[in-house]
C-alpha cells in the first residue's frame, strides 16, 4: 500500500483538531485532553519533520552529486525524476524540455505515463499547467485541483478526477528551458507549497545538468569540428605538398574550396608576370567576378576574406598572398551566407595554397630555365663539334707533312693543339650527353651483349696510357658471365670513364683490376685500383656535375668532372646503378650493375 502520511498531511489533521480543542461548545475536559494530545502531535510532527527535511537534504545531495558525475544527461533526468517521485509521493510526473529549434516540448523522463497518454486530452489540464510554467517561469500547485478556481472547470480536472497537481520551471541562465510535472488523481490535499519548493530545487538541479550536458555538447562538438577541420587541412597539406604541377595545385586548391565551404562556384585568379593583374586560372569563365576591381584596396600583407555582393548570391574573395606579395585571388560563389567557420577555413586553405602555388611556379620556372639550359649547351656543342673536326683534321694533316715537313718545334706546338683539341671534344661530348639525357632525347641501342668482349676492347683502347703509367690490369672476367642488356657504345663510354678515371688517379707502377660476378638478376662489374682514392666527404659528391676533388693529385690531372655525372646516369638508363668504396690514399673500388638478358635461342 503506498504510504500517504505526510508532514504536510499531518499538519492539515493538526489544523483541523486545533480547531476542535478551540471550540467553546465541548466540554472542557474533551478539550484538555484534546489540547494534550495535540502537543504530542506537535512533537510528532517536529520530528517527523526533521526526519523528512533531512531526508530532502539527502536527496538532493544525491542528486546533485549525480550531476557531478556524469555527464549522461538522460541518466541525471530519470535521477531527478525518480527523486522527486519518492519524495513528493506523487503518482506520476514527467519532464520535459523546449526544442530550441522548433520551440516544441521534447519528453525527456516520465515516471508511470506514457508518451501517448501525454498527448491524449486526458492530459489536457497538465498541458495547461506546463504552458502557464513555461510562460511566467514561475511554479504551480494545487492541493485540490477540483476546487481550484483556476481549474476547476477543466474537463480532465473532473473526468480524470485529478486533484494534486505542480509543475516548475527549468531556468538556465534567466531562460525557462523545460519543466517538470507531477501529478496525483485520487488525494486532495497531497502537495503543499513546501512540496512545490522541492520540486523547484529538484528542477534548478536537472537545469544544472542540462546546462552542462549542453556546454559539454558544445565543446565537444566544437572540438570535434576542429579536429575534422585540421585533418582536412592535413589531407590537403598532403595533396598540396604531393604536387609541383601548377594545373594540379590549382585543381586542389579549387575543389577543396568548394568542399570546405559548399559553395557552389569558385574561381581562382593567378597574378600575371608582372605582378600588376590577375587573371582566371582556374574555374567556368561565364559570370567570373571582375577580380581586378574587386580587390583594388586590398592589402596583400593580411589574410583576409571579404564578402562581395555583385551578384544576387553570396560571393567572398580571398586573396592569396606570399610574403606579402599578392599572387592571386579565390572567389567563392554560394547560395547560403558563408559562415564563421567557412571564413576561417578558407583563410588557412588560402595560406597553404599561396605556398604551394609559388612552389610549383618556382618550379615551373627552375624547370624551363633548366631546359633552356640544355638546349643551348645541345646548340653549343653541336656547333662546337664542327670547328673541331676541322682543328683536328688540319693538325693532323700539318703532323703528317702534308703542307710541308714540320720541323721538331713545330710538331711539338701541334702535338699540344692536338691534345686540347682532344681535351675539348671530350667536353663537348660530355656536355652534349648531358643535355641529351636531360632532354630526354638520348636514344639507347640496347642489345644482349657479352660483358668479356667489351671489357677486353675497352682495355686495349687504353693500354697506350696504362703503359705510359707502367700500371698493371688484371681482367677477371668468367667466361660463363651471362649475357647482359646494355647499348654497346654506351657500355664502353662507362667502362672507359672508370678505367681511365682509375687510370688517372693511381699513380705510376699501381695496380688496376676489372671483375665481374652475377649478383641477383644483374651482372655487377667492379673497377678497383690501388690509387690516391677518395675521402668520404668527397664520396658524396662525386657524381655531381663538374665536382672535382680539390686533391693535387686530381688537379694535375685533365678533367672536368663530368664523367662520373655521365655515366651515372648511363648505368641507371640502362636498367643498373652505381656505386664505390674507397679510402683516401688506399685506392678505390668503382662498381655499376647491368640487368642480365639472355640470349633467346630461336
Ligand atoms: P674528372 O675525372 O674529369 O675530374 P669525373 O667525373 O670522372 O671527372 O670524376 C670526378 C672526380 O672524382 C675526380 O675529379 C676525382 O676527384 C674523383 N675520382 C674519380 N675517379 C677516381 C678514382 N679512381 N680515384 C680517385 N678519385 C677519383
């Protein structure tokens, strides 16, 4: 049986027997004995009054430790709802909240009612309670909803039999945000004001814990969006920084402006040589904003985003700058208003497109220079080439006694033309290979070729300087090699730069060596010598161009630092790479990699 015996109720039992003891018309003594035990009661009543506060006390305590703890807003409702059941002994009750959006009411906990009976005109008088709560933002009760004059009238009042009724406002920050209801059909007389104080401080609670719900909610989400938005904006520093193609940057830069902001045009502009205007690059040429009067008074040193409204849409330009120079604009085209966070967005898209798209214009222009490079060295060399032959073949003819007997001076004058024309071809040819190779228009003639055959060639073509040098050669070449893929000419231009690198750089009486072994699917050649060899910061620089080490032995020799640089880039076009080990003043170990190619027996 649910126990009905509250303060409250005692209190009106006291009120109603007082008024007994004062009435003169029954005897003194019923009166006395009235009188008695109304002090009883009265002691009663204190201590079951103490009793209840406290229990109050607790629960509120509980509640608002509950709120502390946790931050699963339906869990601290049902909480509070449950509380304020048990202590106001109602029935039933629920709470409910104001959707913000719609300004609809949202139940959020009900104890023993439905959501269906919520809507059913049975609720029609608790409806009207919560509407007066919600719009005065002060509490209600009634201990006898059927005497009540305010509504007394109502049907649900007198079919549904309510009679107790209360409902406080949930108040955060000076705005009702919901409210709480509790109701009971069958007693009169069940809630007091006292009642309606503790659902109040049961309701200033549930909006503490709304309130932080919602505040968590907010940071949480803002979080979440700032997350999201550094990991967009990582993805985009990965695609930016993936790329030195200006067309792809661009794209880029022009898609993720409009993902980012749900736009539904965007342009780019791209500054012109001069500086002074900017042009489309990017984005549909009709109805393209006129960029140059747009951003007549922008100052290129501040990122900033300016709202335009030239069109019936919302349009907003960024400028991009660098170093505070402006190199281009980005102009978004949207249906909507841009927001806070889509500005925000935009300025940091803005900032690393800015970069990438000087990277790639940078490039850009080291690309074409390096291309105007080679052709002019390709032009050079091939024009060079001419005079040359012609140099050659005239000293040669004048050696030969040709246009009359040379006497000893004279041959030896010519012998020094000679040997600088020869210096020279090698430069021309040199340079020419690079320019070719970095052209891209180096043809290769590859074929399957027996490495023996080329080592051996190669090595007489210079046994003359290895003589003259009084240096040894040991070839240690299997004769079981397989065949390997390489442009013959090309195979004896690599081993003739090793051979006489090592040539050069032993010196007289030294030994040299050249060996070969299959290693994996490449045949691995090595050229060592017992030479002034290469210390190890050299090491590192030794195959770029015209690196020469600043050794005195180097130095006397004839060179130009290409060659290493030439065949490097031969070896790895053929399919092999290169590499050495060395130690200064112990000699040097050059060795490169050629794919093995079987020849194919028909
Ligand atoms: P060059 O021989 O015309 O100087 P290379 O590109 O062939 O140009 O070689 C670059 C530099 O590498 C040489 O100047 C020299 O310092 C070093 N080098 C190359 N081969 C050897 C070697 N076998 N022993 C010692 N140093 C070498």
């Amino acid at each position: 049986m649910k126990h009905d015996f509250s303060i409250e109720k005692l209190k009106i039992l006291r009120h109603d027997l007082q008024m007994l003891a004062d009435d003169e018309s029954f005897p003194s003594a019923t009166r006395d004995a009235l009188q008695k035990s109304l002090s009883k009661l009265d002691e009663a009543v204190n201590i079951f009054g103490a009793n209840t506060e406290q229990l109050r006390l607790a629960a509120i305590y509980r509640v608002s430790q509950a709120i502390e703890s946790s931050l699963d807003l339906d869990q601290v409702l049902t909480q509070v709802m449950d509380a304020v059941i048990s202590l106001t002994n109602a029935e039933r009750g629920f709470l409910m909240l104001v959707d913000t959006e719609t300004q609809g009411l949202n139940l959020r906990a009900a104890r023993n009612i439905e959501q269906e009976t919520l809507q059913s005109e049975k609720m029609e008088i608790s409806r009207t309670v919560i509407e007066s709560v919600l719009k005065t933002g002060q509490g209600v009760v009634t201990t006898d909803a059927q005497t009540d004059p305010r509504f007394s009238g109502r049907e649900s009042v007198l079919f549904y039999g309510l009679r107790s009724l209360m409902g406080a406002p949930l108040i955060v920050r000076g705005k009702v945000i919901g409210v709480i209801y509790v109701d009971n059909r069958a007693q009169s007389g069940m809630f007091t004001r006292n009642d309606l104080d503790l659902l109040s401080a049961f309701a200033s609670q549930a909006a503490i814990a709304i309130d932080n719900a919602y505040l968590f909610t907010r940071t949480d989400q803002a979080l979440a969006a700032r997350i999201g938005e550094l990991e967009t904006l990582t993805q985009i520093d990965g695609e930016l920084n993936a790329s030195l193609d200006l067309e792809r940057v661009l794209e880029i830069t022009h898609r993720r402006a409009i993902q980012g902001t749900d736009a539904n045009l965007a342009w780019v502009f791209l500054s012109d040589e001069a500086g002074s205007r900017l042009s489309l690059a990017m984005g549909p040429t009709q109805s393209q904003p006129n960029i140059n009067e747009l951003l007549v008074n922008v100052s290129p040193m501040r990122s900033q985003v300016i709202p335009i409204s030239d069109n019936q849409n919302n349009r907003v330009i960024v400028p991009l700058s660098h170093v505070g120079k402006l190199i281009g604009a980005l102009v978004l085209e949207s249906a909507e208003q841009f927001t806070d966070a889509h500005v925000q967005f935009l300025r940091r898209l803005a900032g690393r497109a800015a970069t990438a798209i000087e990277n790639a214009r940078l490039y850009q222009a080291v690309q074409q220079a390096n291309l105007a490079k080679s052709k002019f060295v390709s032009v050079v060399s091939h024009e060079l080439r001419v005079p040359m032959t012609s140099i050659r073949g005239y000293t040669d003819l004048l050696r030969q006694g040709v246009a009359g007997k040379a006497n000893d001076q004279q041959l030896e004058f010519l012998e020094i033309i000679r040997n600088n024309v020869e210096r020279m071809s090698v430069l021309v040819s040199d340079l020419s290979d690079i320019s070719r190779i970095e052209t891209g228009r180096l043809q290769l003639e590859t074929s399957s070729l027996h490495l023996k055959r080329y080592v051996e060639e190669t090595v007489q073509r210079l046994q003359s300087r290895l003589d003259e040098k009084e240096q040894s050669l040991t070839l240690n070449i299997p004769d079981n090699l397989p065949t390997i893929s390489a442009d013959p000419n090309r195979l004896v231009q690599v081993l003739t730069n090793l051979i006489s690198n090592a040539n050069k750089y032993t010196p007289s009486k030294g030994s040299l060596s050249v060996q070969a072994r299959v290693e994996g699917n490449h045949v691995r050649i090595d050229v060592s010598d017992t030479g002034i060899g290469i210390d190890s910061s050299d090491q590192q620089k030794l195959f770029s161009q015209f690196f020469r080490s600043e050794d005195e032995m180097v130095r006397e020799q004839q060179g130009w630092g290409l060659g290493l640089n030439v065949t490097k880039q031969l070896v790895e076009l053929m399919g092999g790479s290169i590499g050495l080990q060395s130690k200064s003043g112990l000699g040097s170990n050059f060795w490169f990699t050629l794919p093995i190619r079987e020849v194919q027996i028909e």
